[in-house]
C-alpha cells in the first residue's frame, strides 16, 4: 500500500514541481522561499516514553525505549505567492527513526493547488489543530494532531474567506475530502506476533483492517470583525468515517474476515453516514466508523491580550449529534494570552470529561421494537475497525491513551471514560529563550464493556525549554530544545524521560 501510495505522491510532485519552476520563472531568485528543515531528536527514559514528549507530533513519536531519528523535510508555500491567482505549493519529509514503529518512513509528500481562495490538496500533510492553542492543548477529540497524516485528495478553503461583499462579519472555511489508511500491514503484524499458538476459528483474536477508505470534512464559520468590535464567535463541525477494507477478526472472532465494498455509491454513503454494516444483524447502525465534533469559540480582543473560552464536544454516532439525550461530555476550554512580558505569555486551561457517553444503556430500534435507547457509544473503538488510530496512536485526543501503550496485540483503547484537568503555559524571557510547561491530572474508569477494577488516577508533566541560536551567525537558523517529562500513576505507568531536539531550518 505505501510503494502505490509513493508512487501517486511521486507523479503529483513532478507536476507540482514542473507547475512551480514555471511559475518561479517569472520571479527574481531571491522571492524563491522554499524551506528546508534538518533534524534530530533523541529520547532517553527509564520505561515507556511519557506521555508529553511523544504525544500531538503529529505521529513522529515513539512510546519504545531510547528512540530516536533523524529529519529532513524540503517545502514550498503555496500562500508565498499570493500575487497570483494561481498558486503551487509542495512538501516532501523523510525520516529515519530507530525504535519506532518503522525504521524509514515518509512523514509528508504533498502538493497544493490554489486557485484564489479555493485549494487542491494531494497527499500526506501535517494540518493543524482548528479553534485551539496548538502548542498547549491537551488536542481536538475528531481532527489531531497524534498520529501520521492519513493521504488523501481533499478540496478545501485553508483560510477564513468572506463569502459575501460588504459582508465583513462573516467568514467561512472547511473542506471535503476522501483518503486512504497506510497502516493495514502493521496492523496485521502488531495482531500476529501476539496472538497465542492453535487458535482455532471461533476462538478470541483482536480484530483488525488493511485497506482502509477514510472520509472527511469539516465547516467552520466566523461571525464579528475585531477591528470593528472585540468580541467574535467562531464555530464548527467535524465529521469523519473510515470505510471500505477488508476485515479480519470482525467482533474478536478469530478467522470472521470479510470484505467491505468502497465502490462510488459507499462513497456517497459515507458522506450522510448511510448504509450498515456486516455484523450489524437485527439492529441496522450506520456503515462503517462515523465519528466528529461540534466545536465553538468566543474571542474577545483586548489592547495587547486577549482571552477565548472554546468548547469541542465529541459524537460516536447519531445519539450525541443533537440534544435528544443531552450533551454531558465535552472538552471545555480557556486561553489567554497576556500583554507582552518575560513571565508568561499564554495560559490554557482545559477540563474534560467522556465518562456519560450517552450512558450504560444500549439498544436500536427495529421494525418489531420501534422504542429505542442509545447509550454506551464506547468512544474511538469500533467492532470492525481498529478504532480512531492510525499506526497505533490516536487520531484524536491523546489523553484518550492510544493503543500503543498498552502493547498488548490489542488495538482498542482500554480507557475511554474519564475525567481530565489540563494546565498549560509558555512564554519567552528573552529574545532568544522560551519554555513550555503541561500538566495533565486524569481520572479513568476504563471502558463501560471492560471497566477497570478501580479507577485509575495518572499526572502526565512536561518541562520543555528552547534557545534560538539566530544571534550567532554562525548557527543562523538553528534552534534546540530540551524536555523533561515525568508520568505517575496507575494509567500509563511511572515514566521519566529526557527529549533533546536540534533543528535547523532556512531559506533557499
């Protein structure tokens, strides 16, 4: 899957790159802005990795001991050449990691294709975080930034646009697009090399998928103009759908695999989350796994600071998408970022909480039995799919503790229903030093199929430090970091790690 997956990305980026070296000729040399990027980050810990040095990188992380890789990325902006209407832009990032899920991988290899304010985005690329302190947040619970970027060909408006003239209070943007999952073969393997020998069929065996279709899309709106007045809003919705592929071990049984379609009609069903799937018997759901959020923001802009409260409430199926049975879970949110000092220079604050899940009760509506109670939505884990995780970490929010650091063959999540309160911070002292500190305290359950004996209680801390080496020109364009990040408790264990990370990025 990956060898068709680089060959498409390969032909994309000849086009790219031709349609970029036309449009670089009608610019002097020194406007060429494409950045180049080295890297390497070494990880030291005393057992697994914790949590806060290896979560939101967007999948370049490992949970082994002692890893560690080296990076090198070459990208070009579409948005530098914004005096044209059309508009190319490109990346490629390669890494070479040890004690990782795999030892080379291609982390992006992209093109973009603007036309005005509308774009064409083919391949793997890192997008961040909408409507949250991408830096500080604990992460959105649909569209994160956890895992590896899942390939995909998706038409989007990047930027909020004003659809309408004279209209400077509203502004939109979102996208549509459709993927597919590079992870079906280490799926396999993580499955295999823990299964136990002489299963025979009908035995337990944790299920898996190869050849995964993914689906998504995303609208997001903003109302009030701060120039005008300090107050906005800004809203969304989130929805994404894996689908297509072929099945092995449906509902834990061992040897139940089968082979779900991805033809042009399952396309359009998994826009409106339609059709149903295999093992759905009696009780029709919708095909396939179907999950967003609703997210809102308030902002209000102060002279030199300013302050939001945001909101990102998290759906697994139809129960939680309106207010029929009540919206008791969510990720509540506040951010500050303060007048201009050597202290602090922002401050998130975030609670969250998963453990109602529409509650303990379950059961669909059939033709015989038109009274129906939807409850125990068993948030990112699905009877077919692998849950929301790609390369074994969560697509979402990682204090959902992905699979990974269970290492048990499994690749459901354990602990979906819990408790969570979040502390962030960061400034800069100096022109050229800046630090980040996170701390995390979460209450865990486990799951309503699988609860924990007892509840689990786990601190997660991160103590990160950065010096910009800019002012010696010698070192132009080199920065280091250094984290400390310290895990207690019962969830993901006693962990002490130390992270250095080096870069080096400029200019051609």
């Amino acid at each position: 899957m990956r060898n068709k997956f680089l060959l498409l990305c390969g032909v994309m980026a000849l086009s790219a790159g031709s349609l970029w070296a036309q449009n670089a000729l009608q610019r002097s040399f020194k406007d060429i802005d494409d950045t180049y990027m080295l890297q390497y980050t070494t990880t030291g810990r005393n057992d697994k990795t914790p949590l806060w040095l290896q979560a939101n990188k967007h999948g370049v992380s490992s949970t082994d001991d002692n890893n560690r890789y080296a990076r090198l990325s070459l990208s070009h902006r579409a948005e530098a050449d914004s005096a044209h209407k059309w508009r190319i832009g490109y990346g490629i990032d390669l890494v070479l990691a040890s004690h990782f899920t795999s030892k080379f991988f291609v982390q992006q290899f992209y093109a973009d294709f603007d036309y005005r304010w509308l774009r064409l985005s083919v391949g793997a690329k890192q997008r961040p975080m909408e409507l949250k302190n991408n830096e500080l947040s604990t992460g959105s619970q649909t569209f994160g930034i956890n895992a590896h970027p899942i390939p995909q060909v998706r038409l989007e408006v990047p930027k909020y646009v004003r659809p309408f003239r004279g209209a400077d209070w509203l502004a939109l943007k979102g996208h549509f697009g459709y993927g597919l999952l590079t992870d079906g073969g280490w799926q396999q393997d993580y499955v295999d090399k823990h299964l136990p020998q002489g299963l025979a069929p009908g035995d337990y065996a944790p299920h898996y998928a190869k050849s995964v279709r993914y689906h998504s899309k995303a609208a997001y709106v903003k109302l009030g103009n701060a120039k005008r007045f300090p107050l906005t809003f800004e809203g969304g919705l989130e929805w994404a759908t894996f689908f297509g592929g072929k099945i092995f071990n449906a509902d834990d049984v061992f040897g139940n695999n089968f082979t779900k379609k991805a033809g042009l009609k399952d396309m359009v069903k998994a826009i409106y989350s339609g059709g149903s799937d295999e093992n759905d018997s009696d009780y029709a759901n919708a095909g396939g796994n179907t999950l967003g959020s609703w997210l809102a923001r308030l902002n209000y802009e102060g002279s030199g600071w300013s302050a939001s409260v945001y909101m990102d409430h998290f759906f697994e199926d139809h129960s939680q998408v309106f207010f029929e049975y009540g919206w008791r879970d969510a990720l509540l949110g506040v951010e500050v970022n303060l007048p201009k000092n050597p202290i602090v220079g922002t401050v998130v604050y975030e609670y969250m909480n998963t453990r109602n899940q529409t509650g303990p009760v379950y059961h669909d509506h059939t033709a015989a039995v038109p009274d129906q109670v939807s409850g125990i939505d068993n948030y990112y884990n699905h009877t077919l799919y692998a849950g929301w995780q790609h390369w074994g970490q969560t697509l979402g929010n990682p204090l959902f503790i992905s699979p990974l650091y269970a290492d048990n063959g499994s690749l459901a999540f354990i602990g979906n229903r819990f408790r969570a309160h979040h502390l962030g911070l960061k400034g800069q002292p100096t022109e050229n030093l800046s630090y980040r500190v996170m701390a995390t305290y979460q209450s865990n359950w486990g799951t309503y199929s699988k609860p924990f004996d007892r509840v689990r209680y786990q601190t997660n801390l991160l103590f990160e430090v950065g010096y910009d080496f800019s002012k010696i020109k010698a070192l132009k364009g080199t920065k280091a970091t250094l984290g400390l990040g310290i895990d207690r408790g019962s969830l993901t264990g006693d962990n002490v790690g130390l992270q250095f990370t080096i870069i080096y990025d400029d200019l051609f």
